[in-house]
C-alpha cells in the first residue's frame, strides 16, 4: 500500500465527490490501486483556489468507471473522509511540505511531478500534512476556546496524544473537527431559524447535525452537515423537519408538529441559510438520503404533507 495526494478541483471535467468518489484517467491506475486501504490527501491547486491540502481519506476500492472508456474511481471509505480543520499550503517558508517536489537546497521544483494530479507521498510527509492540518490538540483547543473546565480540559487531553492514523479514526477527535468545521461554515447560525445564541461564556449554542448519520454510511464533510439549534438538531434526527429537493426549502411533518410551534421556531420563508462557501452547501445527495430514510420514516408511511 501507499499513500497519495489526489489533486481536486471543483470546475474540473472528473466528476469528484470528495468524501465518496475520486474520478481519474488511467494514467493514475497502477498508483491509485496501490493505495487501495490506505490513506490519501486532498490537494487543491493555488490556480483552482486557496485551500491547498484540505482533506484525509481512505481509499477502498477502485474500479471502472461505467460507460466512459479510459477512466476510473477510487470509492472512499465510508466514515473516512475528514476535512483539515485548517488547510495546509503547498509551501511552508519557502520549502515544499512535499519532499518529492523540493531541490536539494529546499525551493520548489518546476513542472514535472508538481502537475501530476495523483502524486506517492512519503509517510513522514503524511504525517507532517495531517498534524498541520489536523493538530493533535483539536479536543484541547475546541474546549479551551470557551473556558472549558479542568475537567473539560483533561478529558481531551486523552485523545490527541496518539499517533496520526490512531488519531483519524477516533470518534472523538472526528466529532470535534466535525463540530468545528460544521459551525464554522455556518458562521455559527443556525441554518433554519437563522439565530445566533452564545451563552454567557460566549460559546456558541449552534451544534453540528450530521445529515446522513456516520452509522448509516454518512461522511464526516460538511456538506453532510448542517448547523442547527438544540430543539431544531432533535427535530431533523427524528424526522420532524427536512430540507426539500431544492436544497433550500425546509420541509415540516404537519401531522407530527402543529403550526404554532413551526412559526416560533422558523422563519416565514421555510427557507435555510447556507453557507457563503459553495463547497459547503449540503449535498443534494445527503439531503435525499434524508428525506428517504428519516423524514418518511416518522410519517409510518402516509404521504407526507410538506410545508414550502
């Protein structure tokens, strides 16, 4: 096994979805199979945007891709896809966090393996891109930002002495680069009643919601996510609310929640705040995975009465 970099861009003619697919040419085969159980990092290209090194991800499979000669998919690991929680530039002071793309004397290297969309990465680059990316302290920093108790405190500091792929797949650590990352595309509003609550310490009220649930093969990416108050979070697990096929109308279970309580908690459009960052909106995907399995689930089957 090896691990890679996989170059993304959004506008790009391979159709990528990040958390669940990789589309390439084969060109990339023999490199892509051999990261197969093994871990990649995303790249995105300064000419594309500035995220540089965004995300982690597991490689599970690679096959054809159907009804189009010459390409192929790697599919994600279900539950593997982490987004940074800071992005890493290509360069740190001048030098390549990639090894394989400096000179001898630490400047960049010109063409060749720099354009290559699918490169080999040494474990000791993986690991210093993912510590930059992902500190081994994310559990301590999120409950030091607001005053955390020293118990608080104690209790993540647990989870981040571990080495990086230990680390990648604790749910803990995942669930607070999730949170943070989640509220943050949010600008820590809630994404259906649009308020903004802090408490008296200033932490920020809003939680992170998963769309499709983690358990029930849903990403860790924020576009699997919304942020959303505490009784509006309850509301979309159980199937109370969901969001239309427009990605932006929110839809309410009128047999289950009267209207009284709906115009208290949501605004008069029934619409949802999203994201400034395109990359963050929520998935369409996601959003019928919910709508299928968790909105109609509630009903018992009746015919749902949606609410634009």
């Amino acid at each position: 096994m090896v691990k890679l970099i996989l170059m993304h861009k959004a506008d790009s003619i391979y159709e990528d979805e990040p958390d669940v697919v990789y589309d390439f040419p084969r060109a990339y085969l023999k490199a892509v199979q051999e990261a197969v159980g093994d871990w990649i990092l995303y790249y995105e290209p300064v000419k594309a945007g500035p995220r540089g090194y965004f995300a982690v991800a597991k490689i599970s499979q690679v096959i054809e891709k159907p009804k189009v000669a010459g390409r192929y998919l790697a599919l994600i690991e279900p539950g593997s896809f982490l987004p940074f929680d800071t992005p890493v530039p290509r360069l740190e002071n001048g030098t390549p966090f990639e090894t394989t793309l400096a000179e001898a004397d630490g400047t960049p290297k010109k063409g060749g393996a720099v354009q290559l969309a699918v490169r080999r990465l040494p474990e000791v680059d993986f690991a210093r891109i993912v510590n930059r990316g992902l500190p081994q302290d994310l559990i301590a920093m999120e409950a030091s930002r607001y005053g955390a108790t020293a118990d608080e405190f104690a209790s993540g500091a647990e989870t981040f002495e571990r080495p990086v792929l230990e680390r990648l797949v604790q749910r803990p650590y995942r669930e607070v680069a999730f949170r943070r990352k989640v509220r943050e595309a949010y600008g820590y509003r809630c994404a259906m009643s649009g308020l903004m609550l802090r408490n008296g310490g200033g932490r920020p009220e809003v939680q992170a919601a998963h769309i499709r649930p983690v358990q029930d093969q849903g990403s860790d990416s924020v576009r699997n996510g919304f942020a959303l108050s505490g009784t509006l979070h309850w509301m979309f697990d159980r199937g109370l609310l969901s969001v239309a096929d427009d990605c932006q109308t929110i839809l309410v279970s009128h047999n289950k929640v009267s209207g009284d309580v709906i115009d208290r908690l949501l605004p008069a459009d029934r619409k949802l705040i999203l994201p400034l960052d395109p990359n963050d909106r929520p998935h369409p995907r996601n959003l019928q995975w919910h709508r299928e399995n968790v909105f109609g689930r509630v009903l018992n089957d009746e015919a749902p009465t949606w609410d634009g």
